[in-house]
C-alpha cells in the first residue's frame, strides 16, 4: 500500500491532451498549464492540436475581430481640434 496516493482533478471518462509529452492521457495526469480538455473521448483528445489550429485560424480570419481602419499614428481618443 501506498503511503501517499496521486491525487487527480478530473473525473474518470474525460481525456486530456499534454502538451508536454504529446500524449493523450484519462484523468489528467499532468499540470492544468500543460493540458487541453477535458474532452469526452479518447479520439477528441487525440485531435486536440488540430482543433486548436482550426480555432486559431477562424479567430485569425474571423472579420469582427479585424479593425477596417488599419491607421494607428495618434492613439485612441487622440483628437487635437482647432488650434488657437
């Protein structure tokens, strides 16, 4: 018998990606920071870099997120008026 048990954050049935060791684990066995999930499968937890990649890249393209007025020479609330 162990004298200290690993104690887990997660429920049995949610899978996590590690970042750190590229590897897919039930549990979690690692650190929050170093983990995506929990996801509700095996698979989707494999897949946890490709879904991040296609969430970055539709934030990236995503128009409401994209100022139209690209000039940033005076800064916000910047307005100089009429001089005297």
């Amino acid at each position: 018998m162990a004298l200290f048990k690993k104690r887990t954050v997660g429920k049995p049935g949610e899978w996590y990606y590690c970042l750190e060791h590229k590897k897919v684990e039930e549990g979690p066995e690692c650190p929050a920071q170093n983990r995506f999930g929990p996801y509700t499968s095996r698979e989707a937890a494999q897949h946890a870099m490709d879904t991040a990649r296609d969430r970055n890249l539709e934030w990236d393209t995503d128009p409401k997120w994209h100022d139209e007025n690209t000039d940033r020479s005076s800064p916000p609330g910047d307005n100089p008026g009429p001089s005297h």
